[in-house]
C-alpha cells in the first residue's frame, strides 16, 4: 500500500471519522514510541529472578520424609 493511496482514502472520509482516525494514529505512535528494545544475549534477565533467604532451609511440609 502506497502513502498516496492511504491520503486519498482518508480524504474521502467524512470529518468526524477523521478526528477519530486522528486520535487512533496519535495513540499508536504513542505506543511504538514507549516501548523498550527488547534486551537479547548473555545477562539479558540479570535481576529479574530474586531467590529468598531461606531458599536452602528444609520445607516445614517435608519433615516427615527427612
């Protein structure tokens, strides 16, 4: 599709539907201008897996087993 061909169809709109169509393309740009890159390779997910303190303590559900 061709910029020239999506104007004149946008032109052959009546008004209102252009605002709207107006208020659409404002927010999808919005959109691809918040988003991040996404991060790719070696320590990509660095700090998003948190382990707690007590992760090597024995579960209080197993003692009957140990």
């Amino acid at each position: 599709m061709s910029s020239e061909t999506l104007q004149e169809k946008i032109k052959k709109l009546p008004l209102d539907k252009q605002l709207e169509l107006d208020k659409i393309v404002d927010e999808l740009l919005a959109a691809v201008e918040k988003r991040e890159p996404a991060k790719s390779g070696f320590g990509a997910l660095k700090g998003t897996i948190v382990m707690s303190d007590d992760f090597d303590e024995p579960v209080e559900d197993f003692k009957d087993y140990m």
